[in-house]
C-alpha cells in the first residue's frame, strides 16, 4: 500500500502469498495492491469511502490501459474471432478433401484434448492491470473470518452479459482473498477453442455433480453463478435480476457435503457489457445448444468491458453443518428453508449497499 492507505485505517491486509512476491516489473504496475478489501461498514458508515478508494487507486497509464483492453480481447473476443478465423482457413486453404478433414482433425484435438492446470495462470501481470482497469473493490460482511479458513460453495451473481466479474475470482489477488475458490462452469464452455484451455489452465469445474462434489471432498471452494446462460438475457440497465429461486441444487449440495453457503453480489457486473436488443430472440437458440447465444459489444464497440467499477459485497456466511452432522436424511423442506435464507442474504447485501455503489435507484428482481 502507499502512504494514502493511512485514510482507510480498517482496510485489510493481503493475505500471505503462496509464491513469491512478484518481480518489480509487475509490482510497480499498481500503486496499491488490487483488490482492496475494505470491512463492508466502514462504506455504510462513510458512503463516500468508496469513491475515495476509487479516486485514489492511479488510473492505467496508456500502455497499461492498452496491455488490459488487448487481454480482454484474446479473452472475451475469442467468442467471435475464433469462429471467424476458422471459417476464413477453411475458404482460403481447404480446397481439398484432405486439407478439410485436416483443419476438422485438428479442430476436435483442440477442443476434446484436456490440458492440465497450471497455477502460474493466476499470477500474470496482465490480470492485475485489469483489475486496475476496472478499479475492484471488496467489501466483506465478516471481516473477522478473512481469508477464509474452510472450503465452501459460493453463489456468485449477477451473471451480466459476460461474467467479467467471476472471471476475476481465478486471479491470484481475489483467489488469497476467498480460499483459492474453483470455478464452476458451463460444460459447453470446455468445447470453445481458446476458452476451453484458459479454463482449464485455472482448474476450473464443469458444471456436473459427480465433479464438483469431487472438487469439494478435495477440500476445494466452489464458486458458481446459479442463473447461469438464462441470465444473460435478464440484463437490463433499469433493474438487476437473479435467477436463483428454482436453482437449489448447489444448496442441497452444500447441506449433503456440511459445507457452509457465503453469497456474493457484484456490483457493476451487469454494465461491463451492452448487449443488442436483437439477442433476446436468440435464447430459444441458447436452450437448444446448452451455450450462450448472445450479441453484444463493449468498449469502441468491441468484446472489451466497458471502464466499469466493480464493487464484490460477500455477505454473512449460511452454515448447513447441522444437517449432515445430524445423520437424518435431508429433505426438500430442509433444502427449500436453506435455499430461503440464501436468497433473503443476496436480497439484503443488494438493498445494503445499493446506495454506497450508486445504483440507489435499481431493484434486485428474483426470479
């Protein structure tokens, strides 16, 4: 931290890294070290604090700023260049019957081979200039329990049109923050070019039962986003929507596996991208191929996030150790009950905080 974190005397430390600290070639690429974790009171107590922060934190300079919107492109851009490109070789190159079978073989290779994770993933620079990019802000309800000390399933809303947000949950700064939490995601994620081998490199989870409860017996976080593709078309600039109240099947996973429930909600999540009206009409599409279908566009009208404010709020943790250390079979009424209180949290930390963020004029649809 620099001399300016004596104006925020309650800001939490980084945890101890697990590497390293990183060569100064990276260090000096951020002033403060992202994200900055704040006790969520200390922004409802001084509702302006979180402007401070956002002011203090130097923004990129222009190398910078152009080193995240190009990682931001290979990342999210891949969704469009990728298809582009292949259908650009095939036409150019594949003139005959072995060239096509050649660009198909090699195609399925990429896309059915799995690649083994690797953890220096996290620690790249480039992830952090991000982070700087969009200024992220973490605000805990319990501070006390920082980092985290046991493994549990955290609900992670709202999706937004490209989940931007939950991306950041891979990177090492946010990783330390919540217990090195795994990504549950899409299973037609794993079936993208590019995407699949970034997921994979950050030991993300499909969204399976047999592997996420594996992930959990290795005493792993989870963290997932309910609504899922549905949720993409929910974003709206008047309100926010969270499709959750059907969706209890990681609550009655966290009560089978005694692992205790802490939701987040990130502010801002859901303006990173705007999406064309158009995309709405494609959803019957995103049903059929279980992938999301969606036009949209960000920043200069490309697949880079809009210079958005994110502020993550994680709310009180909901402990189900009872129902398995109880021994009795659990049933949907238990399941329903749990799954209440889940929903109430992510209700309260949105009406809590609305106001501190700036959307004080926004209602949470639960859908």
């Amino acid at each position: 931290m620099s001399s300016d974190s004596e104006a925020f005397p309650l800001i939490l430390p980084r945890p101890p890294l697990h590497k390293p600290p990183r060569p100064p070639l990276i260090s000096r690429l951020c002033v403060y070290d992202l994200p900055v974790a704040v006790d969520g009171e200390q922004l409802i107590t001084d509702p302006s604090l979180l402007r401070k922060i956002q002011s203090s934190i130097p923004s990129p300079s222009v190398s910078e700023e152009l080193k995240a919107l190009c990682v931001a492109f290979a990342v999210v851009g891949s969704f469009l260049y990728v298809p582009i490109v292949l259908v650009w070789v095939y036409r150019r190159y594949c003139k005959t019957r072995w060239q096509k079978a050649a660009l198909l073989a090699g195609l399925l290779l990429v896309c059915l081979v799995p690649v083994r994770q690797r953890p220096f993933i996290r620690f790249l620079g480039a992830w952090r200039t991000l982070l700087r990019y969009l200024t992220v802000v973490v605000a805990f309800e319990e501070p006390e329990k920082v980092p985290l000390q046991e493994s549990v399933i955290m609900p992670v809303v709202p999706h937004g049109v490209f989940p931007v947000g939950q991306a950041f949950l891979k990177t090492h700064d946010m990783n330390a923050l919540l217990r090195w939490p795994r990504m549950v995601v899409a299973s037609s994620g794993f079936r993208f070019p590019i995407f699949k081998q970034l997921i994979e490199l950050s030991n993300c989870v499909p969204a399976a039962l047999n592997k996420m409860t594996a992930a959990l017996r290795d005493g792993s976080s989870l963290a997932l986003t309910p609504g899922g593709i549905a949720e993409i078309y929910e974003a709206d600039d008047t309100h926010e929507s969270v499709i959750i109240s059907r969706r209890k099947g990681f609550t009655r996973l966290a009560m089978q596996s005694g692992r205790g429930i802490l939701p987040v909600y990130i502010f801002g999540n859901t303006s990173t991208f705007k999406q064309l009206p158009i995309s709405k009409f494609l959803r019957p599409l995103a049903r059929l191929t279980r992938a999301a279908v969606s036009l949209y566009y960000g920043r200069f009208g490309l697949r880079v996030p809009f210079r958005t404010p994110l502020l993550y709020v994680v709310g009180r943790e909901i402990d189900t150790r009872q129902y398995r250390q109880s021994g009795k079979p659990i049933t949907e009424e238990d399941v329903a009950c749990v799954h209440e209180l889940v929903i109430d949290e992510l209700v309260r930390i949105f009406e809590k905080y609305k106001d501190v963020y700036g959307w004080g004029y926004k209602k949470l649809v639960v859908k």
